[in-house]
C-alpha cells in the first residue's frame, strides 16, 4: 500500500467487490528492536523438556507399532454379494446395455464403415429387447 495516498488524518475507503465503506486512519508503527537475554538455566530447562517429550515421542511410536494388530472396533465380514447387490447389479448393466444401444444407434452411419452389418445387429438388439420387455410383461399378468 502506499502510504502518500492516505492524508494523516485518515480517508474513507470503499470495498470495490461489495461497496462497504468505512474509515481508515493510518497509524505510525512503532518498529523498534527489544533485545532480551535469556538465562542460561531457562535454556537448560528447554532442552530437558524438548528431551522428555522426544522421549514420550518415541515410546508412543513403539507403542503404535506394537499394537497393530488391535482393533478398537471389530468388523465381522458377511457375504459380500447379497440379493440386494445382485439385483442391483443387474438393474444397471440392463440400463448400460441400453445406453450402449442407443448410442451405437445415434452414429449408425458413422460407424457403419467401420461395422459394416450393424444395422442388422441394431435391428435384432431392438427384437430381442422388444421380446424381454414382453416377456415381463407375461410374468407379470
């Protein structure tokens, strides 16, 4: 900040983001440097301290790596594919599967040099999904 563009006695500035305004008055710093001496015994004392706690430090390490092997909570694993899972799972590569038709079908022409016969397969893809939704349509009846 430079310091001529505020007059000693102080000057309203305003926030450029939400137009807030308010009254800044520049004041003199004090930047003087205090020089302390510290006794030798406070030193000591430090370094003893520092020294405990590298200590303590240390045995909580040890500690760590000693109980590795203990749990605060236990998990019991169960089967990992449940019948909600399944379903699940089978919901959504169905959804996929779709999805991955109707997207070959939107660049049919572009991929057709690349897959020359993929009209027919999209026609039979759209049969046998017309002929699943029937299907269900029956169990359910």
């Amino acid at each position: 900040m430079i310091e001529n563009l505020i007059p000693i006695e102080g000057r309203n500035l305003q926030c450029g983001s939400c137009g807030h305004v308010w009254f800044f008055k520049n004041e003199e710093k004090n930047l003087e440097l205090k020089t302390e001496i510290i006794p030798n015994n406070e030193i000591e004392s430090d370094k003893k301290i520092q020294k405990k706690i590298d200590i303590n430090k240390k045995d909580l390490r040890d500690e760590i790596i000693n109980n590795t092997d203990k749990a605060l909570i236990k998990y019991e694993e169960g089967p990992k594919i449940t019948l909600t899972n399944l379903l699940g799972y089978i919901v959504v590569s169905i959804l996929s599967f779709i999805a991955l038709i109707i997207l070959l079908d939107t660049f049919q022409i572009q991929l057709s040099s690349i897959f020359p016969n993929l009209e027919l397969l999209l026609y039979n893809l759209y049969e046998t999904m017309k002929d699943m939704l029937l299907f269900v349509k029956d169990l359910i009846k």
